[in-house]
C-alpha cells in the first residue's frame, strides 16, 4: 500500500498499517509535500509505484490531479479519498478512460458517508427521481476565501444558540467548485447516484453542532429512502470527519486476496 498525504487522514492510516491493523496489507511507500519525514518515506511518485499495488489519495483534491493520472497508467489500483476533484466533468473522463488506456482501477472510498451501498443498487433500477443531501457543519469550517469579509464575519461569528444558517443550496458540481474541502461527500453521493447533475446539496452552518450531520435522502423505482450520519471531526484536522481513515483501512481490507467473504 502507497500512501499520497500524511495529515490527519495519511497518519492515522498509515500507523495502523503499520500495526498490522489490516492483515496482508504493508504499508510500502508515503508521499507528501510536508516538511517533517513520514516512516516509510519516499522521494517522487516513481518511487512511490515501485513499492505499492494501491495506492491511496489523502493529500486533497490538487494531489489527485496532479498524481491520479500516472497512478492509473501505471497499473495501480488508486483509491481516492477527494472524490470533489471528480465533479470536473474532464478530469473525470481523464481518469475513467477505458482499461487499455488507463490499467489500473479507480476507486472511491465512502469517506464520512455511508449507506452507497443503497443509492447504488436502486439507482441500478432505474434513474433516481431526486437525491439531495443536507450537510450540517460547524460553521468556521464552511468559510470559503472568495467570500467577502461580511459573508465570512458573520460565520465565523455564530455562537450557540444562534439559529443555523443555510450557505449553499444548489447541485453537487457547483457544491464541489464552491466549496473543495467540505465537498468529496456530495461528489462521492453523485457518483454512487450515477447522474452527477440531479444531486442537490444543502451545506449549513449549524453553530450548536459538535457533529458534523449528513441526511440523505432520495427517490427512484423502488422506494423512497432516507438516512442519516453524525460524525464526530478528526481531532487532527476538524475538517474532515473522524471516519474517513477508517473507511479507508475497511476499503483496503476489502481489497486483500483471500478474504473469505464480504459484504460488497
């Protein structure tokens, strides 16, 4: 396993690797722009591919850019953690080329939300009729350089008690554009839901929260269907959600040869 990132997402994997936490599965290689050596640290990507069969992304959207591409051409499996860089309709295309073009596989990890699993399978039915996802975050973590100085003030001035404020209302492509790192959950929905555009995303600045809330909710052929997830943040960085590094180990899990069974 390659690991691109050691932030508060590559850390915590890349220790628990290195505790054997995923049996089959060593920790070969870490890439990151950081000042501090990682264990296991390697100098370019070329380096990184000849120790690793996956490798997996946690270093944000601009590394999946940048390094995405040469993974997939290399023959690696790629298990990208900054789904949002898929909303690129381009980019997109670019990393899902045929299999002749690019060898190896992409893979999305779930990241902070669950339930994909659902939206897959009744998307598999017919076109969803509406899928809209209501993201409730603490409200510093929603603030965005392109807002003017008023705009950003009055989030990063709510207090409890404050009633929440809605910051975006719109599709999961716009949501990813506006806002990179509160959207890899809103891309990573759409992808599952198999059509990017219907995706509606609601992101509000909920000052009483210690939780950041995901509700999901949609419609199709089959039923109708709704869920929801309250994730406590990473202690090393509040602005990702403590779950996405173990939804990266259970990814990488599923991924060794010789497990018995698994739910897929």
């Amino acid at each position: 396993m390659g690991l691109l990132g050691h932030g508060a997402i590559g850390s915590n994997v890349a220790e628990a690797l290195r505790r054997g936490v995923v049996p089959g599965a060593v920790l070969g290689g870490v890439l990151t722009r950081g000042r501090t050596a990682p264990p296991a640290a390697v100098r370019d990507l070329p380096e990184l591919l000849a120790s690793a069969d996956v490798v997996v992304e946690a270093a944000g959207q601009r590394a999946l850019r940048e390094h995405g591409p040469a993974v997939l051409a290399a023959g690696r499996d790629l298990l990208a953690v900054s789904a949002g860089a898929l909303a690129d309709e381009a980019f997109f295309r670019e990393l899902t080329r045929p299999a002749g073009a690019r060898p190896g596989r992409l893979l999305i990890c779930p990241g902070a939300l669950g339930g994909l699993d659902v939206v897959r399978a009744a998307a598999l039915a017919g076109p969803l009729a509406s899928v809209r996802l209501t993201s409730s975050k603490a409200p510093a973590s929603l603030v965005q350089p392109w807002m003017d100085e008023p705009t950003a003030e009055r989030l990063r001035s709510l207090r409890p008690g404050d009633d929440p404020v809605t910051v975006f209302d719109g599709d999961a492509r716009e949501a990813a554009a506006r806002f990179p790192r509160n959207a890899n959950v809103a891309a990573t929905l759409a992808l599952a839901a198999g059509d990017r555009a219907a995706v509606r995303v609601r992101l509000v600045a909920a000052p009483d929260t210690r939780l950041t809330r995901h509700v999901v909710e949609f419609t199709g052929p089959l039923g109708e269907y709704r869920f929801e997830l309250a994730n406590l943040p990473d202690p090393g960085n509040p602005a990702t959600s403590g779950l996405v590094a173990p939804a990266v180990l259970r990814s990488l899990a599923d991924l060794v040869p010789g497990v018995a069974w698994r739910v897929a």
